[in-house]
C-alpha cells in the first residue's frame, strides 16, 4: 500500500484518502481488468447468440448483457472486498495507518468507499458494451431502453451489500471462508422470496425458523429486474424507492458490524 499521508488530515479527509488509494489498489489489480474484458466478451456473445435467435436477438443481448454485468461485478466485489482487511495485515501496512490519527471505522468505511467506487465505474463501462452491442442489433435506441438504467441501478445496489458483507465476513474471518460467506448468501438472496413463501406454508418451529433465515438474509430476488426490462415491461417507482433503502439499510447494518467486530478485534 503506498503511504497514505493522513496525519494532519481532518475525518472526510481522511476517509476519502483510504477510498482513493483502495481504488487505485484495485484499479491497478489485473485480475479486475481480466472480469471485465470477460463481461464484454459475453456481451459480444450475446450478439452472436441472437443473431441465431429470429427476432429475439434485443431480448437476448439485454438478458445476457445485464447478467454479465451482475455476475461479473459480484465476483469483483468478492474477490477484491475478502482481501480489503487481510492484506493490510498480512502486509502489516494495517500497523502504519493505525498508528497515525486513523480510527478504525474509518479505516472500515474508507475501503468501502474505495471497493464501492470501484464497481460504480467498472458498471459504467460494462454497460457501455451492452449499450454497444444493443446498438450493433437494434442500430437504433427507443426510449424503452432507458430501462436498462433502472437494471443497471440495481445490480449497483447488489453490488453495495454485497462489498458490506465481504468486508463483514473480512474483519473476522479468513479470505477463504470470507468469500464462501459471502458468495453462499449472495446465491440464497437470490432465493429469499421462495424461502419466504415457503415459510408461509409452513407451521410452528419451522416456520418461526424459516421466517427469521428469509429476512436475514438480504433478499437480492427483489433486485432481479433483467427479465422483465428485457421485455420492456417498466418498474414501479415504489420498487425502486424500497430497493433503495432497503440496500442501503442493509449495507449500513453490515458495515456497522464490520466496524463493531474490527474495533474489538485483536491485530497483535
């Protein structure tokens, strides 16, 4: 990690200096360059596959587009959010920020901001290829197609609870079993509306079990809007004021676990 230079710097400063330098860290990381050139190449692919397709091909590159751009940022935002806290340990550079005037939380929100940042930008230019390969097909754009903002949007969302669980899993555990974590809950969030349904049908012990495991788990079906946009059917406004608050709760919860376990945590 370069010297952060954070002495004399008041609080925002100070976060904003971690956020920057934990996003030139990742910008830097070729692992990241390789995610997304994988991105645009499944959105060239979608190109392909819809030509094959007769007259689906629109709904085809949106569908595969989108999901490129989730997947894709998810695996970024686990593989590079697991390592945010160990690496500084390991590297034992963690030491040299703490000893200056850098609290803990701020340390914690700083690489958050940094990762978080981070995905916003790789967003932007993953869904330059989508709109690239949705002009290639359609050689024009409708105003339908503003709604691949909304998914887009979303999959932002996604990305933000997603950075706040690995720096959760992080502050306790190993990379290794952070990434499983987080990758478990990523894929049962996926899954959460079944699981509540499921709990509803369900009675006594088990359904007070199930209940509780549904709205523990973040509930990422609820961001899953890429089949319907394909489709041009819009999304309510109220979906959109929920998801938003919803992540952004849910993000400030893991954080502020993240914050609790690394303040008591013991880096001797």
């Amino acid at each position: 990690m370069t010297n952060f230079g954070v002495k004399t710097l008041p609080m925002k400063s100070r976060i904003s200096h971690i956020a920057s330098n934990t996003f030139r860290e990742a910008v830097r990381d070729r692992v990241l360059y390789n995610l997304i050139a994988f991105a645009l190449l499944l959105s060239g692919a979608a190109i392909l596959v819809g030509q094959i397709s007769i007259e689906i091909e629109k709904l085809v590159v949106i569908n595969l587009g989108l999901t490129a751009v989730s997947l894709f940022g998810v695996v970024i935002a686990i593989f590079i959010g697991i390592g945010l806290v160990s690496k500084e340990i390991e590297k034992r550079t963690l030491y040299t920020v703490l000893s200056r005037p850098v609290r803990r939380w701020e340390f914690i929100i700083g690489k958050f901001s940094g990762l978080a940042g981070t995905l916003v930008v790789n967003t932007f230019f993953m869904a330059i290829g989508v709109f690239l390969a949705l002009l290639y097909v359609s050689h024009k754009f409708v105003k339908a197609d503003s709604l691949i903002f909304v998914a887009l949007y979303f999959i932002i969302l996604e990305f933000l609870i997603i950075c706040a669980l690995a720096l959760l899993f992080s502050s306790f555990s190993s990379p290794l079993l952070s990434a499983v974590f987080t990758f478990s809950l990523f894929v049962v969030g996926n899954f959460a509306q079944d699981l509540r349904n499921f709990a509803a049908m369900e009675h006594g012990i088990t359904r007070w079990l199930a209940t509780g495991a549904a709205y523990l788990v973040p509930n990422f079906s609820a961001f899953n809007v890429i089949t319907s946009i394909a489709h041009e059917q819009p999304v309510a406004g109220q979906l959109i004021v929920t998801n938003t608050f919803y992540a952004l709760f849910y993000a400030l919860m893991a954080l502020s676990g993240a914050v609790l376990i690394f303040e008591h945590r013991d880096l001797k």
